[in-house]
C-alpha cells in the first residue's frame, strides 16, 4: 500500500467514525431513547466482550491459532469465578492465575 492509499483510508475511516457517532451524539443527543431500545443496547457489552474473548481463547495468537489446552481451562476457570463472585476483577485475576499455573504444570 503506497502512502496515498494509507492517508485515503485513514481519513475515509475517521470520517466514518466521526459520523457514526455524529448519528448518536448529535443528532440523538438531547432526544430520549425508546425503553425497547434502551433494553436491547444493554445487552451490548454482555455481547461485545465474549465476541472478544472467544477468539482469543480457542485460536490464540501465541500458539499460532491453534488450541491451546492452558487458555482454554484458565476461561473456564475466569468464567466460573465471574458466576459465583459477581466480579470482573476477581475473574480476570482469577484467569491470568490459572494461565499461570496451568501453563506451568502442561506442556
């Protein structure tokens, strides 16, 4: 990709970003929101962060994409912590711990 190319998509990309948030922020801003959607955008981060994490889990970037024993257990691990405990820091140190140990002790 020459540098022309690079700047054309950068801009072409803020723009877009700029006016996706313009549709929200500006345009919807001073309005109130319908209850229905306001019920549908909360379940978007209970969405967004598995989306994240799974791929990250199954097919990591470390390992070369390929399974891996080790992250799976530890998610499994971070999960059942979060499900019991009701706290994101307590599954996320919960899984780095896990990581650590089982990493540790397979191969």
């Amino acid at each position: 990709m020459n540098e022309a190319s690079f700047w054309i998509v950068v801009l072409g990309l803020g723009a877009a970003t700029y006016l996706i948030r313009l549709s929200f922020l500006g345009i919807l801003g001073g309005r109130a929101l319908p209850a229905g959607l306001v019920r549908l955008l909360s379940y978007v981060p209970v969405a967004v962060l598995p989306a994240l994490i799974a791929p990250m889990v199954l097919f990591p970037k470390a390992t070369g994409g390929s399974f891996d024993l080790p992250r799976l257990l530890a998610a499994l691990i971070a999960f059942a912590v979060a499900a019991v405990v009701r706290s994101a820091l307590a599954a996320i140190l919960s899984g780095m711990g896990a990581l650590w140990l089982i990493s540790a002790f397979l191969p």
